[in-house]
C-alpha cells in the first residue's frame, strides 16, 4: 500500500525538483522516474565529472543527488565535499554495496540516505518520496503555524510571551526566507518567486503587528509585500534586474532579525531595523526602476 502511494504521489513532488545520478551503472529505478521531474541527468564518475559538478548543479537546477559509492575513498569524499560546498540544501542518496561500503563510513553522516544496490531498484522511488516530502511537509507546516498563528490572540503585551508564542512560526518563516533567497541566488527569477516573497513579507508583517513595540515595522514590510505584488518582470530593462541581489539582501536582513528577536532574543532596537528596511528598500526599488539616485548607494548596509 505504501509503494503505491509512493509511485503516486511522487510525480507531484518531483515535478518542481531536478534530480542527478553520478554513476557508471544502469539503474532501471532512475530510468522509469526521470520523466518526472523538471531535470534528469546521469554523469559517469570520472575527474571530469568532479572537477565540473558545481556548473552541472547550477545550470541543471539540481537538488538531489544520487551517488553510487563505487570509487575511490578519495573520490567519494571530494565528490560530497563539493557538492554541500555549493549549498548543503541538496539531498543526497548514496547507493552502497559490500565492497564500497569501507568508504561510505567517512561521507555518510553529511548525506541524508543510503541504499544497498540490490534493493535500489525497488527502493529508490521510497527514498526520493521521503526526501522530497520533507520539503513539501514543511511548507504546509509553516503555512498552517501562520494561519494557527492569526488564530491566537490579536494583542500580546509580555514581550516573553510574545517571543514564545510566534518562535515556533518565526522558525518556519526564516526556514522560507532562506529557500527563496536560494533560489534567487542560484539565478532562479519568475513571477511566482517574487509572489512567494510578497507572501512571505505579508505573514512577516502579521507577526510583528501583535505588539506595540514591534508593530511599526508592519506597515513597512506591507509596502514592499505590495510592490513585489505588483511587479511586472516582464517590464523591466536588463540593466535593472541586479536590483534583486538588494531583495535577496534584504531577505536576509528580515531572517536575521526574525533569528534575533525570536529564537536567541537578542533585542534589536526597532528604529533601527525599520531606518535599515527602509533605506535598502528604497535602493532596491531604485535599481529595479533604473532610478539614478547616488544618496541610496551611501545608505544601504
């Protein structure tokens, strides 16, 4: 019953995933599943291969590995080394078997799962559903603890009951916060990335709206959440577009300060945070609106 429902729900999960096969082996699994995600790839194992992984991952959209341990210690190691140095958001399956099981010892904790290469076949559908469903579980999660959230009380008036309450949420967004500024890293640009971050912003702004030191930093992250809404890609110059190195900054400003203040409690003063916001979103906007504007370049931080 559990495989059916693996062989079912799977193409769902894969279709917005690339995945790669480093191996010099055949895998009938790999084969029958490849049409079901966005990019399929096998490399064989050799220098080359290793030496050029970052670009395969790159232009390919990868991220899940399948990684046949059947070479060199040395290798294996340099192989997993490089590709968690380009971003330890990848999964990562390794396929043993008893003669290559000696050198799985040394990667094996900095991989998700492995599978012995007689049960591959059968197994490898069940490995990829399970890791790809982490994601997608922790997706729903972050959007139900926000709609749990709105649920709650409007007004929290302890500041340690508010940290408390929204750590939890804080943790899921933050989690959010770093798969989009991933992506838009990875060179990943679409209307509905921006559409995820306009979102994100919006559930952001909810959080701070519950108490009355925070709640002036509400409004702000609204405006930008509007005008990421608003935005038509298809309407801006090509020159415009390093504007969204500033957005993937400041992303990574709003996650920081949500680690901070919710999850270690070290307590910003708010003005500060709102004269940061503030400045770097009017230089964001600048940029993407080709807006000359020297006084904003002085600003951002």
């Amino acid at each position: 019953m559990k495989q059916k429902l693996y062989d079912e729900y799977l193409p769902f999960l894969a279709k917005n995933h690339g995945v790669l096969l480093l191996s010099n082996e055949h895998f009938e699994a790999f084969d029958a599943v490849k049409p079901l995600f966005s990019a399929a790839l096998q490399r064989n194992i050799t220098p080359s291969a290793l030496e050029h992984i970052s670009n395969t991952l790159i232009h390919s959209s990868i991220d899940l590995v399948i990684l046949d341990t059947d070479m060199s210690q040395e290798m294996l190691e340099s192989f997993v080394k490089k590709i968690k140095d380009y971003t330890k958001d990848i999964k990562t399956i390794l396929v043993y078997d008893e003669k290559s099981s000696q050198q799985c010892f040394s990667v094996v904790q900095k991989c998700d799962l492995i599978v012995e290469r007689n049960t591959c076949n059968a197994l490898l559908v069940q490995k990829m559903f399970l890791l790809l469903s982490l994601d997608y579980t922790m997706q729903k999660l972050s959007q139900q603890a926000v709609v749990t959230s709105r649920k709650g009380e409007d007004h929290i008036n302890d500041m340690d009951e508010f940290f408390d309450t929204y750590e939890g949420v804080a943790l899921f967004l933050i989690e959010d916060l770093s798969s989009l500024c991933k992506s838009m890293r990875d060179g990943e640009l679409s209307d509905e990335l921006i559409m995820q971050s306009s979102v994100k912003l919006n559930d952001i702004a909810e959080i701070f709206s519950h108490h009355d030191r925070m709640k002036s930093i509400q409004p702000i992250l609204q405006d930008l959440a509007v005008f990421l809404k608003n935005l038509d890609l298809s309407t801006l110059e090509p020159s415009s577009l390093k504007g969204f190195d500033y957005l993937v900054a400041i992303l990574d400003d709003v996650s920081s300060a949500l680690l901070n203040i919710f999850v270690d409690r070290i307590f910003t003063d708010v003005y500060i945070i709102e004269h940061s916001l503030e400045n770097n979103i009017d230089f964001m906007e600048n940029a993407l609106m080709n807006v000359n504007d020297n006084s904003s370049e002085l600003d951002f931080f």
